[in-house]
C-alpha cells in the first residue's frame, strides 16, 4: 500500500463521507437497523452516530481497510455502541448463514470490486424477512451525465480507492436476489458523483 492510499485517502474518504448531504441519507436511514446488525464497508465508522442502540443488540462491522479501523473505533466508544470489526472485503463473509438480521450497506457498493457476489454474501447472511438497508450513489439516469461519469472514471477510480460512478445499484439488488423498495435523487453536488439510491430490500 503506497503512502497515498495508507495516510491520505482515509482523510479524504471520512471528509467526503461527512458531508451533509450525505450525513442526512444516513440519519434517515441506520436507524432503522435492529437485532444482530452487520455493517458492510464500515470505513471510519460515519454511521456508527446514529444508531440505536436500544434496538441493535450486536454490531459487527467489515471493511478491508484497516488503515481506517482506528477511525472507526474512536466513533464507536463516542458513540456508546459496540462493533466487533472484522479486516476483510464483503465478498466471502466468514459467517454462518441466516446470522443477522440487518445488513446495513452505505457508500460501499462503488468500490467492493465483485458487488453483485458482496450482494449475494448480504443476502445469504440474512434471516428470513431479514433487510438490507442501503444507500449508495450510481449510475445516472440522464444519458449526459453517464458520459461525464464513463468520461471522469479512469481518473476517479485511482484517487477515491477504486470508486465506480456509474454503477447500476438497483440492477445489482435485483439479479443478487433482493427484491428492493427504492428512491432516487441528485443530491447537492456534482451531478457525475450525486445520483442516490436507498431504501429497504429483502430477499425476494
């Protein structure tokens, strides 16, 4: 791992993470999660704020980038609440299935290199009836704004730690086997990087 990626990107990843906007998509969002929760690509631990904690009785979080875990636990012990955090990407989840009864996913399906094998690893974890709670930026539905984003991906995806923009996050949920109750929105910002997706999903 270079020095970027090590001691820089962290820093810009939990600044960009920390918007309002996008602390506003996780404030409506988390605190839906109940039970056995299972965060994917906690990162520096952004939603770890808003949980609650009289409805989660056990928070496991994973995410391979350990340079960020620091971060991550620093949050947790302001926040109150506990996660068991695990060093690995989500495509192989070393957990039994039908073990949790919440998968929450934010701003992580863009840079899981396989997300549809993540996706289905989300699904088979889950209890029956279990959710999925997502949101994650993707692909643009305006033809413009998909050129801008295939135009601006090569030099994105080195600078934001692998980042894809135009990924397909309601096509990804359904050929994983989620059936998903989506919304979609520019938030503020550019357009190329501001198109959302977030909702509820289960397995169908």
């Amino acid at each position: 791992m270079n020095f970027y990626d090590q001691h820089v990107l962290p820093y810009l990843i939990d600044f960009a993470c920390g918007l309002p906007m996008v602390q506003a998509q996780r404030r409506q969002l988390v605190p839906q999660a109940q039970g056995r929760v299972l965060e994917i690509g906690m990162g520096t631990g952004r939603n770890l704020a808003f949980y609650d904690r009289s409805r989660v009785t056990r928070l496991v979080g994973v995410d391979p980038a350990m340079q960020m875990h620091r971060l991550a636990q620093k949050r947790s012990q302001k926040a109150g609440i506990a996660v068991e955090l695990m060093g690995l990407s989500a495509e192989q989840l070393p957990t039994a299935d039908a073990s949790f009864d919440t998968v929450v996913c934010t701003y992580t399906l863009c840079s899981i290199p396989d997300a549809l094998q993540a996706l289905r690893e989300m699904r088979r974890v889950l209890v029956p009836g279990g959710q999925l709670l997502f949101c994650e930026h993707g692909r643009a539905p305006d033809a413009g704004v998909r050129r801008w984003q295939e135009r601006l991906q090569p030099l994105w995806g080195p600078l934001a730690g692998g980042c894809q923009l135009g990924r397909d996050i309601p096509a990804l949920l359904q050929e994983a086997g989620f059936a998903a109750q989506t919304q979609s929105a520019y938030l503020a910002g550019p357009r190329p990087m501001t198109f959302h997706y977030w909702g509820q999903a289960q397995a169908a």
